[in-house]
C-alpha cells in the first residue's frame, strides 16, 4: 500500500497495531496457547465481538459517510451465517452417517448416505427430502460462494428497486426493516427449507476437526475474526479516504447538488448497499460457528436497530468509532444479560439488570444523540485536536459548488 497513504491515516496503523496487540494478548492467556487465564468461552465472546465490529463497520460507511440509515444489515449478517450454516450442518452430519452405516453388512450407496443425511436434518420439520436451497451444501467452495451471492444479489435487487425510485430518508429505513421482518417471518415457516424456528444448530463442530478440542478452534476462529477485522479497516479507510470517500459524503450531505454536477447518486448508493451487505454476510460467516447456532431470531428487525446503537454511541462518520461502539455494548450486553452485573436490593425493589438492560441501552442512546451526537469518536477528536469545519453558515468553498479538501476529509 502507498506510504502516502499510510502517511496521510496515521489512524489505521495505530488501530492495526492495538487490533496485533490485543489479539496477542488474549492468544496468551487463552487456554490452548497460553497461561489460561481466560475461558474457551470468554475467547468465544470476544472472537463473536469482533465480527460483529467488522459489521459496525459496514453499517457506519453506508449510514455515517453516505447518509443512509438501513435498518436491515444484520439480515444480510444472518443470511451469510446460514449459507455458512448448512455446509457446516451437512457435512457433520455427512460423518455421523458414513459412520452409522459403516455398520451395516452391506457398502452403503450414495443414495442411501444423502438420504440418511437428509433425514437426520430435517426429521425435526417431518422432511427427508433436501430443498433445492441445499443443492451446494454439500460443497464448500460453493456454498461459500453462495455465502456472497445471495446476500449480496438480495442487496443488489433490492437497492436498484429502492434508489431507481429514489426512495430516500426515512422511507427507505422503514423498507429495509420491512424487507427484515418478511425474510425473518418466513424463514420461521418449516417449509422454509432452513428448519423453520429450529434453525441450524451444531455449528460448533467442525467437520474433520473433531479431534481438535474447543480451546483451539475458538482461537482459530478469534485470529480468523481479528484478520477479518483489521482487512476490512484497511480496505473500508482507503474507501473513504480517497475521491469516491469525498463523493459519498457529498451525496450524504447534500444529494441534490451531487447529481445536479453530474455524479451517478443512485450507482453509487448502490455499489455501497452491495459492497456492505456482502462484508455483513462475510462477519455472520465468521460469527456463527463460533455462536454454534442460528435461527429466524436472528434476522428480526431489533438486531439491525441495536447496530445503528452501536454506531451512533462509538460515533458514526468514524470508522474506529463504529469498532469501539460495537464492542463496548455488545461486551457490556454480554455482561449485564449473561448474569454477571449484581442485583441492586432497593428495598420495595430489586434491579435485576437482565430485566433492565434494554432500557438502559435505550437510554443511552438519547443521551447520546441528544448530548453527545459524536459519539466516543467526538472524545477522540477532542482528544487529538481534530475539528470539524466550522462554516457558520458560510459557502464550502471560493464557490458554492466546490468542496474544500478539508471539509472532504473531515
């Protein structure tokens, strides 16, 4: 990559540099390379917070430097997860029936081993047969390839429908939390071919890894997340750093001018819509195995509302403010729904925080848009001396078409 560049975003280098020095740091205290000072569990957490940063980051170039508020990335991230899920799915259960039938007096056939695995996923729903979606689960190359392609050409349809019809603002958030809530609902149907409100589960499980324990793959999974993490800064900081950076926010700041000069605002609304929901599917595909299940749950609405949270609380506009929201609610989340946090005895009252965590999340988020509408990333800024333009109203520019280099870059 060019030194300018580097030169220029000194930022990414010091972000690579705590993301080298953090994924070290917990490879050291992990239980499988290490003092074990934390559990497979804990480093499952933490691989699963960083794809979830990895999406953060999608969701604040789409939102913070192009302006649109899509309340349905994370159905992109479930929809990876799934592609992800069924090859996973299929090829250990594939084992546990090669091995069922190697029983048998007599070879079993092709036949007979698809239709032993067949049954044994879709038994639940009262199906042997495979759904014509399973058509690749059987190879992983394709089904990672299907891992992109479909939430990616479900992006591409439904964006080019969406800004050809220049739905904008608020219209198009209520579309895309629309277009969430019909996918979830239906993949709730058993018919679905994805096992209905079951789901996959057993993602854990690696097919011929079954002799590799836990604490190993949950740090394989972790270094694979903590690559996915820092690729993505790298390739999102140069996206936004250069002239197409500069186009976009134009676009978010101010639509009518940008294509009144002459730009394609729909092409590239849509080029980002694509490009964001294949790097959402890309962290499902990382996240799910180590969740070790998925379910239609995963792809209602409230999920896509709690990442727009995370990047309005980290900052959005920045993308290490993004990774910093993503990972403090959803570390803090963690801790307050998984027990830890310690009732508070009020007397007349006992506050269970696992009762009382939304609400406390909510509130943050007004406090936060209401006080602090930067975000932690604001704190930084303030931190290291960087401001905002401050044009009282004035011009962009010598003229009222152009955009100074330092308004782009801010």
């Amino acid at each position: 990559m060019p030194k300018t560049y580097l030169a220029q975003n000194r930022s990414v280098l010091i972000f690579i540099a705590c993301l080298a020095l953090f994924t070290l740091a917990i490879t050291l205290m992990s239980e499988a390379y290490g003092a074990p000072l934390i559990s497979t569990s804990f480093v499952k957490t933490l691989g699963k917070t960083l794809c979830l940063c990895l999406v953060a980051l999608a969701m604040d170039l789409i939102w913070g430097y192009a302006g649109i508020l899509s309340l349905g990335h994370m159905a992109f991230f479930a929809l990876g997860g799934y592609m992800a899920g069924m090859w996973l799915m299929y090829a250990r259960t594939e084992e546990i029936v090669v091995q069922a039938l190697a029983q048998s007096p007599l070879p079993a056939t092709a036949e007979e081993i698809t239709q032993g695995i067949a049954t044994q996923i879709f038994g639940v729903v009262g199906s042997s047969d495979f759904p014509l979606i399973w058509s690749f689960a059987h190879s992983f190359p394709l089904q990672m390839a299907m891992a992109v392609l479909v939430p990616g050409l479900l992006a591409l349809v439904f964006g080019w429908l969406a800004f050809r019809s220049r739905v904008t603002g608020v219209y198009l958030s209520i579309l895309t939390q629309a277009m969430t809530l019909a996918l979830s609902l239906y993949l709730f149907q058993n018919d679905s071919g994805l096992r209905g409100n079951n789901g996959l589960s057993g993602l854990q499980n690696i097919p011929g890894l079954g002799d590799v324990g836990q604490d190993k793959l949950s740090i394989w999974f972790f270094w694979a997340s903590a690559l996915a993490l820092g690729l993505g800064y790298i390739a999102l900081s140069f996206v936004v750093s250069g002239k197409f950076g500069s186009v976009i926010r134009a676009i978010r700041d101010d639509e009518q001018r940008v294509r009144f000069l002459g730009y394609s605002v729909e092409g590239y609304k849509l080029f980002l819509f694509t490009l964001t929901a294949i790097i959402a599917a890309l962290a499902g595909v990382l996240y799910y195995p180590q969740a070790g299940i998925i379910n239609p749950a995963e792809l209602a609405p409230i999920a896509s509302i709690y990442l727009a949270v995370w990047v309005a609380i980290g900052g959005r506009g920045r993308l290490y403010g993004a990774v910093i929201g993503a990972a403090f609610v959803s570390l803090l989340s963690s801790w307050f729904t998984g027990g830890r946090a310690p009732s508070i005895p009020l007397g007349f009252y006992t506050v269970n925080w696992v009762d009382w965590w939304l609400v406390l999340l909510g509130g943050a988020f007004v406090a936060v848009t209401l006080f602090a509408p930067k975000g932690f990333g604001g704190l930084f800024d303030r931190f290291s001396g960087r401001r905002s333009p401050d044009r009282k109203g004035a011009a962009l520019g010598p003229d009222d078409g152009s955009l100074m280099e330092k308004e782009a870059e801010a």
